[in-house]
C-alpha cells in the first residue's frame, strides 16, 4: 500500500497547479480567503437582475459578489477565473456553490485555487 504521507502531493491540469481546494460549510453571507498575502471575499447578494457576479477591491480586499446565487441544484464558475498575482504567477479561482435552503442562508461552497503553471 502507498503511504502518500511519505510523498509530496502535486496536482496540475490544464496548465494549472492546484494550490488549495475544499469545501466550506456556510451559514453566513459571506467568505474570507488569506492567500499569499491576498484577501478574498466572496459575498452573497440578492435583486431581480439575475445570477451574475462582480468584483471590486475596497480597502485592499478582492471582493467578488455573489448575485442571486440560490440554486439548490448547485451553481458557479468551472472555468478558472483570474484573481491577481502570487510570486510573479497568476492567480486563480474556480468555486460552486449548493444552496440547499435559502431561507436559512445555509450554502455549501466548494472551491479551488489555481496558479498558473511556469
């Protein structure tokens, strides 16, 4: 048997290493990530213009809000979506989220955090 505690674990595709990726329960509106001294914050909105999102810096913080992100069948972005620079390597992030009861603003929001491969 493969004891991979023993091995390094490196896991590429598409021309992207995979630097972190994971599954946060929430129960709040929003999402906090610190990563190579970047803070990143996703936000759940709601109004009547449909699933969409937008990104903003304010006070140093990459915010990426989340409009009308509610489905329970799960939604988001597959594709990687560039986010800034770590290390002279481009950033990125892929996430979806399930919403499984709105009413109680419980999400499951999976993610992925990507860095260009050199």
């Amino acid at each position: 048997m493969l004891n991979i505690a023993q091995h390094q674990l490196k896991i590429t595709t598409g021309g992207y290493e995979v630097i972190a990726s994971g599954i946060v329960h929430l129960t709040e509106s929003e999402l906090k990530f610190y990563i190579g001294g970047l803070t990143i914050k996703y936000r759940f909105n709601s109004d009547n213009e449909g699933e969409r999102f937008e990104a903003e810096i304010i006070n140093n913080e990459l915010i990426i809000k989340l409009f009308n992100f509610s489905n329970p069948l799960g939604q988001g972005r597959i594709d990687p979506v560039e986010l800034g620079i770590i290390n002279g390597r481009k950033l990125f992030a892929t996430f979806w989220v399930d919403t499984p009861d709105l009413m109680s603003n419980h999400r499951q929001f999976s993610y992925t955090f990507l860095l260009a491969e050199q």
